[in-house]
C-alpha cells in the first residue's frame, strides 16, 4: 500500500431516507478496509469545494425529483463548479438513484454536469426504483468495495 492514501467523497441527498441507506450500504462497503483509502460521506447541502477538491473519486447518490435530480445536489453542482473549474478533470466518479420513477431524467441531469466537470465515470449508474431490497443494498456495498479497492489499487 502506498505511504498515501486515496480519498473517496460519498455525496448523498434524502429525503424519505431511502437514499441515505443507500449511502450507508456503500459507506459501509467502501469503508470494510479501514486502511485501504480515506472516506468521507457528506449531504450535497454540506458538501463544498474544498471536499471536491479534496477527493480522488466521488460517489453521487440522488433521489428523482420531478424527473431531475434533487435540487440539493444540482445546488452543491451550482457552488462547487467554477471554484473547482479545471481542477477536477478526469477524476473518477459514479452514479446511484434510489427513485419511485424511472431514474433516467436524473440520471442524465448528473451526467451532463459531470461532463462540464470532465469526470470519468468508472462504475456503470446504479437506478433502484422503489424500496431497495436486500440484494440492492448489497449491490451498494459491492459498489463502495469496489470503488475503494480501485483507488486503493491505483486504477482510478
């Protein structure tokens, strides 16, 4: 392992709850090697810059508003884009959407930000469409592992 970690910034919105266990099934995967990365997970209302700036990967988790993302993360894209301009450009990142629709209007509202920032999207979107079941929990935490074991390993 390298004498310097990796970071890996969880961004979350909920409202219902239903995307913060989402969030915390990934968390929870993400964080199984303590000593793999460093971690942090914020709501996008808490989230800044300075995190962005901070992270060598980012996980978005968003409920669909409205056929939209949630306004609390199109909020934290609103203040963290031109204070990161050029500064974030091919860092990784990936998509959840814990929705009771069917996650494509967020889905490719994230998406077309995330190209003004010039992320790489390493993980294919994950779209749970009602209550998650067992098994979309553990599809959550295979995805934190998964994202913290490619930093870990310097494949992101």
């Amino acid at each position: 392992m390298s004498e310097f970690k990796k970071h890996l910034l969880l961004i979350c919105h909920s409202r219902s709850g239903t995307n913060q266990r989402l969030a915390e099934a990934i968390a929870d995967g993400a964080t199984s090697d303590p000593e793999a990365i460093d971690f942090r997970m914020k709501s996008a209302f808490e989230a800044d810059a300075d995190d962005l700036l901070w992270a060598d990967a980012t996980i978005f988790v968003s409920p669909e508003h409205f056929g939209y993302m949630a306004g609390a993360l199109k909020d934290f894209f609103e203040r963290t884009f031109y204070p990161t301009e050029n500064q974030v450009a091919g860092r990784s990142m990936c998509i959840v959407i814990g929705t009771g629709l069917d996650g494509q209007g967020a889905l490719s509202s994230i998406r077309r930000i995330c190209t003004g920032y010039r992320f790489k999207e390493v993980q294919p979107e994950t779209i749970i469409v009602g209550e998650p079941s067992a098994a979309d929990l553990q599809h959550c935490h295979d995805l934190g592992a998964s994202m913290a074991a490619g930093l870990e390993a310097g494949l992101y």
